[in-house]
C-alpha cells in the first residue's frame, strides 16, 4: 500500500506532497540461500513494515494553462523502519526530476527524467549507487455518458550508474481510470525486464481531490500515472 497527499499552493504554480509505503502482508526466508550476509538469517522477516518517506516539492515553470507543461520535481526519500525487512532503502536519497506533459483535445502524454543520489550499496553480488530514472506515458478519453474513462500506457525504467554494472531495467504498463465527480480510479498491471522491477504487477490506484474547479470542466483526469 503507498498513501500519498499532496496540497497545490501558488496559484498552482508550487506544490508539496507526502508519501508512505508499507508492506501490508509479506512472508519468507531471507534469502538465505542466495550468497546474502547471514547477519539477520534468523531473524524472522517482518510481516508488515514501512517503506522509504517521500518528501517532495513541485513547481511548474510554465502557465498552467498551456498545452504542453513543463514541471521540476525535488524529491527526498527517508528510510521509515522497513529497511531491515526489504521494504526500505538502508539510507536517506535525493532525487531531482524534469516533467513534461501534453494535452490536446481527448489525447494525453508525459515523460520524466531523474537522477536518484543515493549511497553505494550492495545487493548480493550486485552493487547499486546513483541511479537513472525516465518514465513515458500516453492516455485517452473514451467515450462514455455521466462519467469518464480513459485508457493509458506508459514504460518506466532506471539504470543503475555503477561502473562496469550498468544494471538496467524497463517496465510496461496499461492502466484503465474511471473518474466521476472528484473521484477517480485506476485498474492497471504491467510486467518488468531486468533486475530491479518485478517480472509482474497488479494495482489500484484511487485519487480524490478538494478545492475550486471549473463548473463547466467535466472530462477525466487523464495525465498518465508516471506524473
């Protein structure tokens, strides 16, 4: 599960938002047998635990009301207990991120790109630093009486900046959001190529937000989920 608020300021030029992941229910050995450090082999692995804290601001640079946007993004993550477990990272990150999005008419696209600072790490016979992050997204509304729907897909993937183990990793996923009111929903999944995403995926994303809108503004927010 990841909670996530985030709350507009500026005239909508200057956000801060808040996240927190936590492990509702996992289950396993350690990976003992997989050449890992035997320092917490018998330690039973925590049933639930929480992840990395995000703290993160977000300014948009260019009117909000053009068509194509452009948004940077600084975003730091602080271990929250779960590290030990498999949940959280072993050390404070910091991650500057560059925004891009277009909307014309029914039609919507995004793309990013990051650098994520982190310590040198070890992952079995693996070894992880600063890592590269870019994510691309289309989606579009489809036709549909009292509320709306959209349809998206997107492909994310890092790069490990590691001398000599440049490991790399792409995800794709697809995802189909109902929206109605102040509300919305995303029923999405996706499969990932490379070490660091899973082979596979499943989520439920559900959205609200509070404030004035625009009366005569009906349709979906269909910004793609990699934003």
């Amino acid at each position: 599960m990841d909670l996530a608020a985030e709350l507009g300021i500026l005239r909508n030029r200057l956000a801060i938002g808040v996240g927190l992941p936590a492990a509702l229910w996992q289950r396993g050995d350690r990976l003992v047998g997989t050449g890992g450090s035997a320092v917490d082999a018998d330690a039973p692995l925590a049933t639930t635990a929480v992840g990395d804290i995000r703290l993160r601001i977000k300014a948009l640079i260019t009117k909000p009301e053009q068509r194509l946007l452009l948004a940077v993004v600084t975003e730091l993550t602080l271990p929250g207990g779960g590290q030990r477990d498999f949940v959280a990272t072993q050390s404070a990150t910091v991650s500057p991120r560059l925004i891009s999005g277009l909307r014309v008419g029914r039609i919507s696209a995004a793309a990013n790109a990051a650098v994520r600072f982190a310590p040198q790490r070890s992952l079995y016979e693996s070894s992880l630093h600063n890592t590269f992050e870019w994510g691309v997204a289309a989606a579009g509304e489809l036709p549909a009486k009292r509320i709306s729907l959209a349809l998206g897909v997107e492909a994310t993937g890092a790069l490990n900046l590691v001398s000599g183990n440049y490991l790399h990793s792409t995800e794709l996923r697809s995802f189909l959001r109902l929206a109605w009111w102040r509300a919305a929903i995303d029923f999405g999944g996706g499969g990932g190529f490379g070490p660091l995403t899973p082979s596979w995926r499943a989520f439920l994303v559900v959205r609200t937000w509070f404030g004035r809108r625009d009366p005569e503004q009906t349709g979906c927010q269909v910004r793609p989920a990699t934003l």
